[in-house]
C-alpha cells in the first residue's frame, strides 16, 4: 500500500515503522520482509524498500489488500469530489 501512495518503486520505510502500522513486532516485519526478498519480490537494504516485482507481490498478499484498497480509493474519490463542490 506504501507503493501505491509514493508513486515510485523505491522508498524509505523501516521495519519499526512497518511493524507500528501493522501491529507486529519488528522482528515478525524482518521474517516477512526476508521471505519476500528471497522470492525476489522486493529489496530491503538499510530501511530502503525497492518493489522488484509489483504483480508478484500483488499475487503474494491476501485478499485484505485489494479489499482495503478499493475502500481508501473510495475514501479518496469522495473527497477529492467534495472538495472540488465547495
């Protein structure tokens, strides 16, 4: 989801973070962001996050994703339309 928001394939996001928004510990992030990498989805070097391969990643998460994410884009639309109405 960070992906989507920064409009580029490259970010900075640590595992801290990521387990704060989570609600993980931080070791669990590193697991899950280890066995990302070796399936060769992203790079993780230094609390600097590079999606490899976006649609991978897309197949490799539950169907949570796509669910909270047509909601947020719902979220965004209605109120990029009712800024536009006042």
């Amino acid at each position: 989801m960070s992906h989507d928001r920064v409009g580029t394939d490259e970010f900075a996001i640590t595992h801290e973070l990521l387990g704060q928004i989570l609600g993980s510990r931080r070791a669990t992030v590193t697991l899950s962001a280890e066995r990302l990498r070796a399936a060769g989805l992203i790079r993780y070097y230094r609390g600097r996050v590079t999606i490899v391969d976006r649609v991978g990643l897309e197949a490799a998460a539950c169907e949570c994703y796509r669910a909270i994410t047509a909601q947020l884009d719902g979220v965004i639309r209605r109120a990029q339309r009712n800024n536009t109405m006042t």
